[in-house]
C-alpha cells in the first residue's frame, strides 16, 4: 500500500514536492457540522513559517492554504461548516528557485534521502528534496488544524515545545512563556542560550538537532491494542516526520534503568500518584496527560565541504549553501503538534462508535429504549 | 478500525486472551511456495519460553503450536509449502491457573493495563491480564517465524539482543556470544553482571527494564513515504509491544546533540562511511544496516505492597505474588526480532511491485517485450 | 493487501480449506458488551447444513464452532459478554474423505477455480476444491451470527429467501412461509415445483442454479459515498460468494428499461412512496426496506462427462460423481444473510462516530455542554 | 472508514463538489517511470464531455485537468513520467450556476441523494447535487487514465459500449463502430434508434435508462480470494457509480435459469471453449475477456412535475427545469472504462508482489540465485 495516507478514520493523505507547482492534503472523515475556514487553517500554518527566528532561513513562503471542498455555509450560519466530505487543502508553491538546484541534481547528499530515493524508485524529483522536502510538513500542518477543530469539541488539547537544542537542555515546563521565545521554549533563559548556541554554529556553516516534548489532554479509552495501541500509533506518527530520529512515552528511555516499584504509578482515588506512563497503559489511554519526547536530528544541509558520489558512483565533494535553517526547531514544533492531533482525531473517532454501542446497551438495560 | 492486525500485503491478525482457550495468529498475504512448517516456527516460540533463564518465571508453557491452514504438501515435495491462501496458526493455553487471578478481579494493578481497558471496553478478561498478557506475543513471535521463512529468500536477516538490563549497559556488539548467555547479551561479561543484579531484585521483590537493540541486514528500497515510512513503521511495530516505552533509529537521541557535520554519513563509492542513520533515509533503506533500539520497562507486577484502587474507586493496597518473570528481557528480545521481520516483510512486497514495473519498463526500453 | 479480509470496523478474516485440519474466522471490531455464545453462532451454521434438503448432499457435516477467545462472562451475568478484544471462531473439519480426490489432482475441473488458483498461485491444495470450497463460507456464516447478535442491538433485520430455481420463478413475497419449505421460499407452491425440478435434473446429473432475493431493515444514513456506497459494498459482499455471478438493489436491471417518472420514488410525508431505489439513494440508506437480489449460477460439479485438460494442458473428459449438490440454493442463502449482515455492522459503525460527533454538536449548540 | 478512496496498492482519492472551486483526485502508488502528460487524461475527460450528444445537456464543462505532483521529467527525456509519489490531479469548476439551485435547497428530489445526505450528515451542499453530483465521475475518468498508462505496460486493454438504452437493446458486438455514434454503441442501426427514442422521451420531459457492456483483455491471476475476488471487486467498482442499479459477469442472471452443463465452460489445450464465466473463476481472472454488464437508471432529474417532501417534511411538488441530461449514458460508459481500469491496475500492483516472490523461488530452484 503507498504511504502517502495517515489515519484511518480520520484520514489525511498529502501530496506535492518541494518545487512543483503546489502542496496539499485531502482529509477524508472529518465529521459534517465543525466550524471551518480557511483563517483557521492558515493560523496554523504561520506558526511554522520560517524567517520567524535566528534557526530559520530568510525564504518566504507566504503558504497560503485554499480549501477547494468539503465545506458550505448553511443559511443564517456565521462561517463554513464541515459537510462530511473530503476536504481539500491546496497551498501553491512561490518563491522557488529551481535553477538553484542544478549542481546537486545528479549528486547524493548526505544526510539526504537523494540515495534512497533513487534506489526505491530509480527517478526523483532533485529540486529543494522534491518529495522529502521539510515543505510537504506544510500540509500536515494544514490538515492538522483540521484535527484541531474536531478535538476542541472533544476538549482535547495539544501543545509541543523545545526542551533541548544544540545540545542545551532544560527541565523547566513553564508552559506560559512557549509563545514568549522564538523556539517554543518553556524556559526563557534556555531559549537564550539556545539562540547563542545557534548563533555560534551558524558561522561554523554547522547546523544542530534538539529534542521536542509534547503534552496533551486525552480522555481515557483511545487507543486499539494490540497493534494500534495509542502509543504504536503516536510513535510512527511522529517518526514519520523527517528529521525525527527517536521517540519516548512517559519516562520513555529512563524506564529502562528504574525498578518496576519506581516505574509504576501507583493510583489513588483522584487518580494516578505520578506519570512515568505518559498517560498510556497497555496502549490505551488512562486520562493522565499524554507525554512524548522526539529527537530531531541537526539539519543534513550543511555549508561545509562534504564527502559523498554522484549518480555514477564517482567521488565528489559538496558544500550546500544557500538559504538552510540551523535547526528543524522551532519549524518542526508544529508539525509535532499536527501529527499528535491527526492521530488523537483518528483514535477518537474509532472509540466513539464503542461509546456509542456502549451506551446503548447500558440504555436498553435501563429499560429506556424499550 | 479495530487494532489486531498488522501489515498491509503480509498482514498478520492475533487474538486470543492470556487464560482463555488459545491464543493464535492469521497470516494472509504470504506468498505460495515457501516452505513452512510447525516445526519451523515451534523453534522461534522455544526462544521466548520462560524457565530459561534467571529473568523469567517458572510457568511451564509448552506452546505448542498447530497449522491449521494456508500450507500443501505437493506430491514429491519434502515438506509443506504455502499456496497463497491465509495461514492460521493455533496454540492451545494449558497450566493457566484462573483461579489465582481471583483477588485481582476488582483491583486495577499499577502500571497494568486493568484501569485502561476498563475505561475503554467496559468489561475485561481479568484473569492474567487477558488480552494485555505478554502471553499475546507469543503469537507475534509464532507469525514472525513465518516471516522468517519468506525474508529468507530475499537475504533479510535481522537478530536482536540486549544492550542493557537494570542500569547495567554495555557497548560490546559481540553477536557471536549472543547465544552463550540467558539474556541474549553480546557481552558474557556484562551479561554476568546483568544476572546478579537480577538476583539482587528478585530478594527485594522488584522487577528490572533495559534496552534491546535490534540489527537488520536489508537491501535498499523499503518504506512507502511519506506516512509508512520505514523508521515511522518500524517504531509503530516496536512500541506496540508492551513494555516497550521508547524507540531510537540509528544515533536515536544522541542524534539530539550533535551537529549536522558530526551526524551526516559520508558517502563513498564503496557505500556509506557511517551510520547514524541507522540504515534508513528519508524513511527508506539504504542498504546499510538497520539499527534499532527499544527502551523497556520494568515488569509491573512486583512482589510488593502497592497502592491502587478498586473497580469502586475505593484506595486499596496490594502485593502481586506469584510466578513472574523479573524483566520482560530476555523473553521480548525475540518478540523484538518478529516485529521488525514482520514490518520487513510487509515492507518488502510492497517494494515488490515497484520492481516487477520497473524492471518491466527497462525491458520495454531494451525492446526485450517486443 | 490479500483479500481475506472483510469489513473496517466490523473486520472479519476467514481462514481454512475444505480438506484442512479446519476452518475458521476472526472477528476483530464487534464492540464490548454484546452477548454472545457458541449455542447462537451453532444455530445460524445449522441452516446452511446439507442433508436438510433434496438439492443437498448426504455428507455429514456436524460444524461444531467453538469460540476461542473475545468473550467473558462476568460476576452474575447469564452468559459471555464480547470484551471487544479479537473473537476466534474454529470449526474442525471432519469426515472429509480427502482420497476421493486423488482422480482430480492434475485435472482442472470446469467451472470451478481449479485453473484460475493454479495460474494464480503455481500451488494449490486440490482437495475438495481447498480454499475455493463452498465450505468456506460456513465461517462467514459463523462471522454474521456475531453481526446478527450487533444489529438487533439496532433493530437491524435481515432476510434471505429464493425466488428462482432452475427456472422457476415466483412473485409471491410471503415471508411468513419461508421455514416451511427446504428452499427457503417465499411461496410454498413455487417451492413444490422448484423440488420436481430438482428431482428431475439430479436424475440427469446435472445441476441448477437460481436466485436469492435479500431484504433488509436498515435506518437511514448507512454508506459511505464515493467508492464506499451502500450498494457498492453490499455488491461487492454479494459477490465474494463463489456461485453469484450478478446483483442488483431495487428494481435493478428492470431499471434499465424504465423511464426516470417511473422508476423515481416519490416521497410523501409519510415515507416514500415506492421502493425501485432499494432502499439506498446516492450510496445511503433511505430508511426504506433494503432490497438486492443475486443470480446464483448452478453448481459446476456435475455427474456428467466434461471436456477439460490437465495440468499438461492436455484434452481430458472428467466425470465429477459423489456426493454433491443439486443447487448452491438452499445453502446460499444464509451466506447470502450473513455477507449482508456482516457488511450492515460494518456500515453501522461507520455511522456511529459521526452520530456522536453530531450528538455532541447539538448538545454544544443548547448549551448542554457548558 | 471515509469512503472517497478506492484501491488498495492503485489508490486514488476523489474530492469536489458539483459548485465548489474545484474537483480532483490524488492517485497514490502509480509506479514510477510511467509516462503521463495532462493531454494524455485531457483525451479521457473529452470522452465524457456533454454537449456531444443528443442525451446530454449543453452544459459547457471545458473539464480543465491539471497536474499537480508526481511527475517529473528527467534531462533528456521527450515527456514527463511518475516519480511514484502522489499525482495530484485538479479541474476547476466553471460555468456553474449555482443561483439556480436555491428553489431546491429545501427540497429533496425524488430519486436523489438530497435526503439521505441530509439524514447522514444532517448537513448538506445542495447545489447541483453538491458531491452527489455526477460531475464527481470526472475525477474518476482522470485517474482512470492514469490507470490506462499503466496497464498499457502491461497490455490490458478495457473498453465499455452501450448495448440497451430505453428499452432497445442489441445482441451486436461490432466493437470497431462504436466510435461512428454519439452513444458508444457498437451496433449503428440501434444507435439510430436509441437516438430516436431519446428525442421522443425528451419531449415528455422524461429520462432514460440503459445498460452498459464493458470487456476487458486481462492476463490470468488477478483477484484475491475469498473477499477481494475480482468479480467482487469489479461490482463493487461498478455499483460505486451513482447510476447504477445492477452489475453482472458474464453469464450473469441468465446463469440462474441455466443448467450446469450447459453453464459450465469446457476446457480446450487452447484455452475456454465458451465464456459464460466472464473471465472470472473462484474470483481470480483465467485468461479470457472479462465481460461484465451494468444496470444504469434513468436519470431522476425529469421535467415533470414530481411529488415529494421538503425539510420540515410538509408535501412539495417540483419540476426539474434546466439543463439536464437525457440518460447517464453515453457519459457513463468512459466511468465504466474507468472503474475497471482502477480496479485491474489495483489486482495487477497486488498480484506482482507473488510474481515476483515465484520467479525468485524459481530461480532458487534452478540454481541461479546461489
């Protein structure tokens, strides 16, 4: 099966290269009557426009998303409402220069999919990545919002942040101040020695990785085990985002070295004592916060002298400059956002119909349906 | 769409609860004429048998398992093959005392999946955690042994094995020595080390996580962008598994903390020159290694007052005794190993078609069809 | 992705050949809280039981199921509960004489799928036509009893009877009868005369085919339109059954031949005021009786001499004698109910997450929510 | 599961409303390397174009396809060809009036989907039908050409003609004239006459029915027992076509009244001496022309004053002025074309997963692999 198509009930499938003509996603299952417009989506999208922060090239993409269908505005009705249908997202591609890409078309870079690309299917599009492009997490971005929209009325909310970068880490969550920082930082005296960090890399022509944190609001009961379990599906969502490396849940790789009496979150009455779960038990959700962290690996596009072979298998050097951010963060911070949302939308979704047969046996137990 | 089958072209369905009559796996998309036999897979399902090791519990399961389908022995031919058509494989529960899981009907167990299933379904098998039971992966590991079979042909090979047990963590990669200790350790040494700590646990009553590695030999080509990725899939196959609470590809999150030019794999013409990427770019095989690391927990029931509540929400506390294994290692290391040939060989026919067109457009150009 | 596989939220996977050690299903999506029991699957499968009626053979087939996992009969409740975790259903074969198909192992039987599996596969267990049996459908029998037992939880009704056999035809619709003869008619006088039909082709060693007409009470707002039509699933549930080769919903073919003012219903306030829509408009369930008909071709094991050639490719006459069919009616029919059930909760559930999602909507909107 | 995806390995996703922006489809999993210019599924847009015909309103739809993503055209390569990512596909809606829908927003028409969208999702876009309309099938034809590229690879060839219309039927096959009507007939003389009797029913403000023949040159192999059979899913592919009300393979509901001997196809060294089969044994292709027959009702938007309810279901009568089409056909007979081209590109992609697997055993075998 292609892999272009993430969820199964909230389906999302994107398309486009870096340099073509647009980007997009069409988002198959969204329930009719949720409020949305294109202003909604577009929020979304400006939160990961570069040329925000010192980690961002200057390239502009105004990425102005248009929503071709799925929508109508009913009667006396103040905005588009979801109909049921798929909905689909176009954003056209501007400013790209595909001249600029010439040198590198017949050159494998490193740290780039060019390789594995062209052994899976003996052609590519070379232009700025083309398929592999950071730019397709643009869609995912516009179809998380989307998700967005359904899981308010759900009161499921999801909020990611920086907690390492360059190798600079923090323990602080002060959740207010992630909009105060460029880098979604919940320590604003972290950020500033993570803007330092980047400063001092980007005269190396070097560039840095970090490591992303995620929290949300889940009720208990998503999540289909065995294979499904709400955590399987939250890791490949995430590690389906091109510079995500590893991924843990709860205390995640710290879990390895504790005793099951530390691990275990004891539970009492107002719930569970502690939260090395991350708020998933047997891959189901237990109504703790759900917890992840992602390792983001330093952008491959380096300005500096590189190693590597042609399409001929021919040693060549390389050295990519141009317009390359220093870090996927803070880019990447919504995308981890998007991808958590298009996953709660989904497993939301396959629990409502066990809801819904639940309650009604409980209702013809009580007698009311007859 | 409910969550027990896994794969889309080798797709296998488990059920099954840990004290009901037999648990069991359907295998359908592997393709005809690969030889199979009970024999072949029991030698997988030996590997994860309990009462090996100083780790594990004194459970007798013989787990045998039955082919109930999906293979033919054609006349002339030395042993079954598969036609094509679904493969059923059944083991029968035997030595399940229920009875012992009486006092646990009502508690939800700290860090067991009990409050989550209940909170999802309503209902739960209680006894020896139902469908929750590690015992579900023996299914997983009776499937990957079919997998086995059919990567066989493609010289996929993929082994796993323990990096780390109760904090005591070893860099040695010594494969060959892999089978001389309990643990499946590639260090005797440390592997030495890891059983006393178990020792020391199991007098306190506790139980111990660690980390299995996993390495695969894989041609270049597989994982289907930008959703199914290769790493997105395998972390999703990996964390699946119960205890597993975190997945790492290749410098995982050490990747975090470098820089590009430290993390970037060169490129020679005789292949990379490095491999932080663990054999996978742009969610595709490169041909390189695959590598792979998976943080597991400790065991969660612990021979040790714990507090909880009951069904009524009521605090109570309880003492899980018993026969119960100290670390899911070294039992999940195989299990590991049937996720990744699972996800392999899934990947693998989906690669396939790719090929059979490509190769057939070459043939086309060469004027070798006509 | 192989093909044994039913339904997305419903899911049933089927598994087993005709001369196998046995035969079985996986349902995988039923929803928790369902009763369910061997005895009410045991009854279903005793109506497609041969031996009741003069167009069905002698053999014995006792179809014991046994359920193997996926229910759970809780403290003080009457009988097992579905605890939405995967139910295994297996039916051992027996009395199946494998030996008697010695004679047709290199010879490919006409109209069966002797040839087409060889093509298919290069392999093929031949014994008793192996996964091409129409024994294979007694799990999908097996499979729609447990969607039986979710659909009268939603006053969801299904019925199956003949209106045509070997010829044969009646326009009398009178469901009161249809256990009073063997053929499953709605009309007992057509039904004498289908039996003297049958008593005199059986005497030629021939066979005859027919057709089941399958009524159902389904609410409105099942299917889900483009690809995922009401009609489109239910045709292609109708014709996964080996014997059918053509279905129509409503007034089908007659259709045709109609002007749109005749074959459009109208709609009054009370209902529509016709039904040659079948109950489905643009792909969803209007709130009418579904209505769809099958054309069953007759059985191709027939005791008379047929050219055909063997697995040389040369010309051989085959006589297929034994214990075999008249007519895949009256067997058909409840496969004819269970594909139309198992597809029906499918659909169900599919509704059901949006129903919620507009519950909770509405509810919103009064204020009920906050 | 949304519905608006069809295939499994092909798989293409369809989008639009009637009166919104625009339509399209996204194909996912066209092999790479296969040549696809716009012109190429411009032609197949051309052939449903209205205004040819006397059945079809002079509705201008210049049908504008544009594509999007996933093609790219390497140095020196005469045209483009697919990467094996996405193909976006788009047609922007012009000349779309949707002023003259308001008198029907209210409204539901007899034998449209206006009511059961509106109890499905208890929202709808009611202009032109909104996704109901049959202009969704354009995107269909687009990604049916698609389809086309890539089974003439593999020498599958599909056509579709129309054999009744209106009550006229013909038992001529003469496949070379189907291009010399308006109608796709491949007999002129009842061409002429079904013209006649369109032009008759025109005056009455009336519509007209037919049925469609489509035939298919296929290699043996395709289909996957026991769900996804071929037949099985060439119905369901059919019945997804908002018209139709009836699919049939070969024999179809003439094999219902028929006796086995003579239904039966016998077997020569040079293949079927007959093919009441339709190509199609146990669900799986044998070799001959697949032959399948279509149901299409007439269209339901008549210019006769027509009985109905509107949404606070008190009694309405409408006529249906305006531009509107005679009957579904000619324009329904390329989305038969394009259903089964879909359908066979999809079984192709899953059947060369086992052709390869068997050609590598083979090679085993004979020793060349090793």
């Amino acid at each position: 099966m292609p892999g272009n198509t993430f969820g199964t009930l909230f389906r999302v499938t994107t398309w486009g290269e870096s340099h073509g003509r647009a980007i997009g996603a069409v988002i198959d299952g969204c329930p009719p009557g949720v409020p949305l417009t294109a202003e909604m989506i577009q929020q979304e999208l400006e939160r990961r426009r570069p040329g925000k922060g010192g980690a961002t090239s200057p390239r502009k993409e105004p990425d102005r998303v248009e929503i071709m269908s799925g929508v109508f505005r009913p009667e006396g009705c103040e905005h588009e409402l979801t109909t049921g249908t798929p909905i689909s997202l176009v954003i056209f591609n501007r400013d790209a220069h595909s001249r600029s890409y010439d040198h590198i078309r017949d050159v494998f870079r490193p740290g780039h999919g060019d390789l594995s690309y062209q052994a899976k299917y003996g052609i590519r599009d070379h232009r700025g990545g083309g398929r592999a492009s950071a730019r397709e997490t643009a869609a995912r971005v516009a179809a998380g919002a989307v998700a967005a929209q359904l899981l308010n009325l759900h009161a499921i909310d999801v909020v990611a942040y920086t907690v390492a970068l360059g190798g600079i880490e923090t323990d602080k969550r002060d959740l207010r101040v992630i909009g105060e920082n460029r880098l979604f930082c919940p320590d604003n005296e972290a950020a500033a020695r993570m803007e330092e960090r980047i400063a001092q890399v980007r005269a190396q022509g070097d560039t840095l990785g970090g490591i992303v944190e995620i929290r949300a609001v889940c009720p208990p009961g998503l999540g289909e085990p065995v294979f499904d379990k709400l955590d399987a599906e939250l890791a490949r969502a995430l590690m389906s985002i091109g510079a995500v490396k590893g991924v843990e849940i709860g205390a995640g790789f710290r879990a390895a070295a504790m005793t099951g009496s530390e691990n275990n979150d004891p539970i009492s009455p107002s719930g569970f004592m502690g939260n090395n779960a991350g708020g998933i038990l047997a891959g189901i959700s237990n109504g703790e916060h759900l917890v992840m962290r992602v390792a983001v690996k330093p952008i491959p596009s380096i300005n500096r002298e590189q190693q590597t072979v042609n399409s001929a298998n021919e040693p060549v050097t390389i050295r990519i400059g141009g317009r390359h951010d220093i870090s996927a963060i803070p880019r990447i911070v919504p995308v981890c956002e998007a991808m958590v949302r298009l996953t709660l939308a989904d497993h939301l979704l396959r629990q409502l119909a066990i809801v819904e047969t639940r309650n009604r046996l409980l209702r013809q137990r009580d007698g009311r349906d007859g």
